[in-house]
C-alpha cells in the first residue's frame, strides 16, 4: 500500500526534489530497518542520481560520494561530507574517524 502510494505521488510530481538531509536518512533505514547491504545501496544510488524522476540536492557531491564509497573503508556518510565539503570549496574536512582520514580531502582533526 505504501509502494503503492509513493509511485503514484512520484507519476504525478516527478520530478522529486531530494535533500541532502532525506539521502542520509534513506541510507540509515534501509541498512538499519531493511538489512541493505552496500552493493544494493549503492545500485539504488546509482539508479536513482541516474533517473530523470529525481533532482537531489548537490547531485555531484551524492554522485561522486557513491563512486567514493565504492572503494573505501569510510561509511557512505563519511564520504557524502567530504564530498559536499568538497563542492562547496571547503576542503580538508576535519575528522576523528579513522577510516575517513583516508579518504582524499580529509584530515585529522
């Protein structure tokens, strides 16, 4: 029912906005609530960022994110908020996390 009801709101609104904010909290659910693991995330980002029926908020930043998190060790977030640091001309961005200090623009705060 709930499906049912999002496809009919995107077929009548598309194409949807989506915030940086509701892309953080789509990740946390389907890992958290649903058992998503990443290659599902990722296939959904990619075929999402990838669609016409959405805009997102710094669709650059979501993209390369993604690309990012393919390979790293770092959690999608990480890698989202070094990314949008980094589109916004706001490089290194300083972390305690371990594993996003290896990602490229980030360092030890």
């Amino acid at each position: 029912m709930l499906v049912q009801k999002a496809e009919s709101y995107l077929s009548a609104h598309a194409p949807l906005w989506i915030s940086v904010s509701v892309v953080v909290e789509t990740y946390y659910v389907l890992t958290k609530l649903y058992g998503w693991d990443k290659p599902a995330l990722l296939a959904m980002l990619q075929a999402t960022t990838n669609s016409r029926e959405f805009i997102f908020q710094d669709q650059a930043a979501v993209v390369a994110a993604a690309t990012q998190w393919a390979h790293a060790k770092a959690g999608f977030v990480d890698c989202l908020n070094v990314e949008l640091a980094r589109s916004h001309g706001k490089v290194p961005l300083a972390t305690f996390d371990k594993h996003a200090l290896k990602l490229p623009g980030a360092v030890r705060l």
